[in-house]
C-alpha cells in the first residue's frame, strides 16, 4: 500500500526536536503516587520513540490493533491520512497522529497499527500511534501550558503537558486534533 511522502524531511529520531530548551524550575513535577489514586483517566500511548502523549478518557472510544491489510489507500489525501478503516458498520479516517503533529512517521512497512478512536461531538477519527501505554490519571491543574516549551506548531492540538519523572507527557486537544486544518483543507 503506497503512502505520499511527507512534505518535510523529519529531524533525526535520536533528537526531542520539538522541545524547546527550558528552564526545568519553572515546570512542577508530578508525583506518581499521586497520580494513581486520583485525577481524571488519560489514554496514554506513544508517539516516537521518546514522545508520550495522553488524550483523555472522555475522548478515547476504542483501541484497536488493525492489520495494514484493513485500511483502504485514498488517493488526493493530505500526508498524514493513511487511509479509510471499516469498524463495526462505521468508517473512519486513519491519520498517522505523530505525522499530523510535526514528528517523524510511522514505519510505512509495519504489518499492524496501534489505533484508537478519538471523539469530540458527532465527528470520530482513527489515530495511528507507535503504541498503547495503558491509562494514566492526573489532576486537570497538573496540566501546564506548552507555550515556550514545545515547538509553535504543536501547541494548537495540545490542552497543554504533564511533566512527569523522567519525561513531559503531552496532553492532546481532541478537538483541535479533529477540526486540522490539515485534514480539513478539502471541505
């Protein structure tokens, strides 16, 4: 199955290029502990090889693992839609997410692909991801604002980061994910 290129040569795998240098004082550590006993449930699933991202429970209806073989190739699409996937009487749009966001994408060999439907309102699409993490519980004022953090173009789909121990956890904006300019050009 054949996939249009990305516009863009992606930066080296090996590299957070889409962090900024910081300041880490200014951001406050969660502690995990914490976490597990309270807060609002996170989808949380990897993007690379070093980026992890949460989308809240609310908006994460299914996870699925999808044979390549299932989703359909469009034509005429933007880079980051890997095609069309029948689930259950229901057709959705298959986006490579980390693609979407600016970061390098998925291996265009892979046999199957770690998917989940993402809602917001009546609209629903089929996020491709690296892999599944589990759930993840955080407070809503654990979640701090991306701006100076993470590179410009990224921060439209984020609600903002969680800094965690030894990473910053993205928290994506669902719909702002849905509503892409991206994947919206040809309305």
């Amino acid at each position: 199955m054949g996939r249009v290129p990305a516009l863009q040569n992606p930066p080296p795998n090996d590299q957070l290029w889409w962090l900024k240098p910081m300041n880490l004082s200014t951001l406050t550590l969660q502690s995990n502990r914490s976490q597990k006993a309270v807060g609002q449930a996170y989808l949380r699933f990897q993007l690379d090889a070093k980026t992890q991202a949460a989308l809240s429970m609310d908006a994460a209806q299914e996870v699925l693992i999808v044979p390549s073989s299932r989703l359909t190739f469009m034509p005429n699409m933007p880079y980051c839609v890997l095609g069309l996937l029948n689930q259950r009487s229901r057709v959705y749009w298959v986006v490579d997410l980390p693609q979407l966001l600016e970061m390098p994408m998925l291996p265009s060999d892979t046999q199957q692909y770690n998917i989940t439907i993402a809602r917001s309102g009546n609209m629903a699409l089929a996020l491709a991801v690296m892999a599944v993490r589990g759930v993840t519980r955080f407070l809503p004022e654990a979640i701090q604002s991306p701006i100076g953090t993470v590179a410009p173009g990224l921060t439209p789909y984020l609600q903002g980061l969680v800094p965690q121990e030894r990473e910053i956890l993205l928290v994506l904006d669902p719909e702002a994910i849905l509503n892409s300019a991206t994947l919206n050009a040809n309305r």
